[in-house]
C-alpha cells in the first residue's frame, strides 16, 4: 500500500513521495505513511509483547468497556484575548470546536458547556468562579465510567514556579487546576492547546488522566499553532486513520503534532512548540512519532457530548459488530506499542492487515446504525 497524503477539502487520497516538501498552509494539512512491504517471521514475537503490553495497560486504566459505554461531557474554554486579533481567532477556533462536538452521534446539549471571554447564549464567562462552576457541575453528573474532555484556548504564562491559564479576571494556576479536577469521579481528558502548557502535564498526570500540551518544556512559552491542527482533527475524517470513522483523541493529537511540524518547516522557522500527550499516569509524557507507553488509553477515546453507543448492548446484531471493533482497536494500539521492536516490513503488514479489517467492521457498524 503506497504512501496517502489526505488533503481538506478533498475526498480523495493524492499520491506523495516521501520527503516531499510542498508548501502546507492552515487547512492543507498532509499525513505521510512510510513504505514497506514483505513480511517476516516476527509474528510469534509480536504476539508475545502484546500481550504483555495489553497486561500493563489494563493494569493502569479501567476497561475498554466502561471507555465505551457511558456519558461524555466536554467542557471548552477560551480565556482573556489580550487584544482583538487573538480574540477573533479565538472565537474561531471554539465555534469549529463546539460545531465538531456538536456533530457527533448521540450528542447532548446538556452534556457540553462552554466558556469565553464575551458570554452569550449558551456560552458562560470564563472566569475563575465560572471555571470552578462549570467543572463542580459536571463532577455532580458524573459517575465513574463517565470521561469527561476540557480543551483550553487562549493565552498561557509561566512565572519559573507554576504556569496559568488566562482567564477573565484572576487566573487558575495548574496546581489549582489539579485540585479542582480532582473532584472528578470518572476518566478526565485534559487538553491545554496554549504556551507554556507543558508545567500542566505534571500537575494533572494520574490514573485515569489523559493529558495533552501543545509545548514540551517551560520555556515554550510563545503563542501556538496547534488549537488550529488539532481542532481541525477533530472535525474532519482525514484524521481518522484507523478508518473507524471517527476521531480519537491520538489520531488528533498526532495529527495536530504533524501539521505543527509542517507549518514551522514550511516558514523555515525553528519551531517553538512541541506537543506532549501522557495518559499512563507517570508524568512524562512523549512527543508524536517517539516510542513510549503512552496513547494506548488516549487511542480508544472519542472526544464527543453525550451517550456512547448505549443502545448496541442489547443488539444481537450490533453489539458482536461493536465487541469486534474494540477488539481491533486495541490490537492496532498494542502493534504499535511494538513497533520498535519489529521488523518494519512485518509491522507494516500487520498494520494493514488491521486497519482493512477495522474499516470493514466500522463500515458495518455506521450502514446497521443507519439501517
């Protein structure tokens, strides 16, 4: 299988050569896969690791079945603009977001609430007590199977000591930001998208946390692109990469990690931000494409507002179609886990083989629930 560069806007696969360098702008983002064919004899080995690493990641994370089969809730916040020029882009970048969560299957109104700067109809202010309120409500409407997202849009500072999140008014530090989410009863998915994010890593890294900053270090602390990748992720199926039609938190995160890269390149600018994701809870976290435990978790999430698939349960037929699906999601998180173990013609092989047969039980899936 060649190599696919998937543009927006188009619903066509468009043929690139490794190492091509065309020019990318905002909304032209290009996904590049290595070439490799053949196969080896790694597979025993391949079977050994992942049940290894399949171990270690159920032992640090609830079931793939709570993952999937209770509420969502989503809660977006862009802070104090600073000037018009961020605020326009701001309100941008929430309304792509909110229309993107908005669009997903199952949706609830109730399930999402939205902060800014300027408050209006259904949008709050973000300030410290609207932060504070917003979170203590959702905590109430929780349970423990529920997942609930925040993104964060705006500005970002960091004093040497502990970073904030510009608000309207008085700001949260990170750590204020650790105590308060720690109310939460169920899985939190924290994405921080400012400068000088990458102290909130840290702070927020535990069980059952899945943490993204748009910076790898404290002293990336300049305004950044990725709101505008990772937003734009999520709200288009070129980032869908498994082909299960829709898009994880990872396939966003390596998305947005990919279209940073472009974007600097293209400017021959020394990039000044470099996003970490972590959700096994050590505090580390890695950058995209670098081997390391985490994503496993950050691969089967689904950012969205609402019920998930609640109704395929009790569905003779659906519910096999949806059991099998998970099944090949996390094989395709535990080959890649592997991947730098392997050889690189027998991972991609394997990978194909997966990804095929995903698309073919997702295709099922979407023309059953239409059905």
């Amino acid at each position: 299988m060649g190599a696919e560069a998937f543009v927006r806007g188009q619903g066509s696969p468009v043929s690139m050569a490794e190492g091509d360098s065309r020019p990318v702008k905002p909304g032209q983002y290009y996904l590049r896969v290595k070439e490799a064919d053949g196969l080896t004899g790694a597979c025993r080995h391949l079977r050994r690791e992942v049940g290894v690493i399949a171990f270690l990641a159920l032992s640090v994370v609830w079931s793939t079945s709570a993952l999937l089969a209770q509420d969502q809730y989503a809660l977006v916040v862009t802070g104090a603009s600073g000037e018009s020029s961020f605020g326009e882009q701001y309100d941008r970048w929430r309304s792509s977001l909110v229309t993107a969560l908005r669009g997903q299957p199952m949706f609830e109104e109730t399930h999402l609430v939205v902060l800014a700067e300027r408050p209006g109809p259904d949008v709050g202010r973000a300030s410290r007590a609207g932060v504070r309120q917003a979170v203590e409500q959702l905590a109430a409407r929780m349970g423990r199977d529920s997942v609930l997202y925040i993104v964060l849009i705006g500005h970002g500072s960091f004093d040497g000591v502990d970073a904030k999140f510009n608000l309207v008014g008085p700001d949260l530090e990170a750590r204020e930001w650790a105590t308060l989410l720690g109310l939460l009863p169920g899985h939190l998915v924290f994405v921080n998208t400012t400068g000088a994010s990458y102290p909130f890593l840290a702070r927020l890294s535990g069980p059952s946390h899945t943490i993204v900053t748009a910076t790898g270090s404290s002293v990336q602390r300049f305004e950044t692109i990725f709101p505008e990748f990772f937003i734009t992720a999520l709200a288009e199926l070129s980032a869908d990469l498994d082909k299960s039609g829709r898009v994880s938190v990872l396939e966003a995160f390596e998305f947005a990690s990919s279209g940073v890269r472009q974007w600097y390149r293209q400017r021959g600018q020394l990039a000044t931000e470099r996003a970490l994701i972590d959700d096994n809870g050590d505090g580390r976290g890695r950058e995209s494409g670098e081997p390391g435990p985490d994503g496993v978790v950050a691969g089967r999430l689904y950012p969205g507002a609402g019920p998930v698939e609640s109704l395929v349960d009790t569905d003779s037929v659906m519910a096999p179609l949806v059991a099998r699906r998970q099944e090949l999601q996390r094989a395709v998180d535990e080959l890649k886990a592997v991947k730098d173990e392997m050889d690189a013609a027998a991972y991609r092989r394997e990978l194909e083989l997966l990804l095929l047969e995903l698309a073919r039980v997702s295709r099922q899936i979407r023309l059953g629930a239409a059905g």
